[in-house]
C-alpha cells in the first residue's frame, strides 16, 4: 500500500514539474493520447517565437534588435533541449513507474484481495466444521479444496510482494535516470545562455569602439528640423528713421 501511494506521488509530482501550467499538462494529455499528434510546444519557445518575430520586425540595424535575435534563437534552442528533456523523463523514469503501478502492483493487489476472499471462505468452512457436534454438512473434500485455494493465493501474493521487494535495485537505477536527465538537461542549457552571453559581449565591445556602426545618417537627416533664417528689421528700421529726420526739417 505504502509503495502504491509512494508511486502515484512521484508520477502526479513529476508530471506537474515537467508541465506547471494545468492547462499545459491537459493538452499534453491529450496529445500523448494521440500517437499521430506534435509534441507540445514549451513555454520558453512561445518566447522565443516572439523575440524573433519582434527582432526581425526591427531591422538588422538596430543593436537591440540583433540581440533579441540572437536570445530568440537560444530560446528556440532551449526549446527543443526541453522537449528532449521531458521525452528521457517520461521514458526512463515516468514509463517504468506506470509500468510498476499498473502491472506489478495491481497483479500484487489483485492477489493480495482473491487471498482475502479465500481466507474468509476458508475459515467460514472450518468453522461451520468445527460447530457441527455429530457431523459436519460441508463435505471433508470441499474444506480441503477450499484450504489449498487459500495457500496458493497465499503464495502467489507473496511471492509477488517479495519480488516488488527485491526490485529496489531498478528504482534506485530509475531516480537515477531522472538525476542523469536534469544534468544532461541543465548542462545543455548553460552551453546555450554562454554561447548567448558571450556573442552578445562582443557585440556590446564592438558598439563601445563605434557607437555610431548601426545609424544611418540619411535616416536621421530626415528627422532633423531645418533651421530657418531669421528675420531682420534693419531695413525697414533704417527706412523709417530717414522719413522722421526729413519730417523734421520741413
């Protein structure tokens, strides 16, 4: 029971791990469920799709936008690490425990309930047995019959509980899988967001040296304002000055 409860714990919080989103783990349901469909697109390639399309929308021209590029394409990158991920999760780690919990375990509980069933049928003869003072109405052959039933449910659920038992060697080979799978997982992710961190250091070396690489003057030119000439009053102030001096000789 205990081993029942520890699996279905471990796959219902593995799964949630690998799809936080309920809506994200609901779709994956379904699509798993449909051996023809895609695989589930990951929450970090939707923001990758959308720095690229943003980038590419702002022209090569723009530093900014060639970054965005750039951690777009990583993102996709990461993307597909992810759903590699979850793949090696679902087949080393997630498999064999749906496997031990809809076969092993059921067959142990399925015999561990007809032993029950057979115990209470056996003790029900027996004791019917036992009551009768002068004879018994259960005949000697079916009490027999009934005991060996109990004892080969017995067996059959014991051996079964004492192979689950014995099968700690392929869980443990199972966690491991799973830790084997995060390191791959996380150490492909740092390569990624290095290989990022470091085309983009150059990048921000080059802008350093020649801030001015990605303007275009003709662009600019157009967007500055033309300065026009001023007016000037000497004309009319000198004009106006000749007609008071000769107003005043007359």
């Amino acid at each position: 029971d205990v081993t029942g409860h520890t699996v279905d714990d471990l796959v219902n919080k593995t799964i949630e791990y690998l799809q936080p989103n309920p809506v994200s783990r609901a779709m994956s349901k379904v699509r798993g469920q449909n051996k023809g469909g895609t695989k589930p697109q990951q929450p970090v390639g939707f923001l990758g799709e959308v720095m690229l399309k943003n980038g590419r929308e702002l022209g090569e021209d723009s530093t900014f936008a060639t970054a965005m590029v750039e951690i777009g394409e990583s993102l996709r990158q990461l993307s597909e690490v992810k759903g590699a991920f979850d793949l090696n999760v679902r087949q080393n780690f997630l498999d064999p425990l749906d496997h031990l919990k809809n076969k092993d375990l059921k067959e142990i509980n399925h015999h561990r309930k007809k032993l029950q069933g057979r115990r209470l049928d056996f003790d029900y003869k027996k004791k019917t047995q036992a009551k009768a003072a002068g004879g018994s109405t259960i005949p000697e052959e079916e009490i027999q019959f009934a005991e060996e039933k109990f004892h080969e449910s017995q067996e059959l659920a014991e051996n079964g509980m004492r192979n689950l038992l014995e099968s700690d060697v392929e869980q443990v080979l199972q966690l491991q899988a799973l830790a084997e799978a995060q390191l791959e997982y996380h150490k492909q992710s740092a390569r990624s967001w290095k290989a990022f961190c470091q085309h983009s250091m150059k990048g921000l070396r080059r802008q350093a040296v020649d801030p001015n690489q990605n303007a275009n003057p003709e662009v600019l030119s157009t967007l500055t304002p033309r300065r026009e000439t001023p007016v000037t009053e000497t004309t009319p102030t000198r004009t106006r000055q000749r007609w008071i001096t000769t107003h005043q000789h007359l």
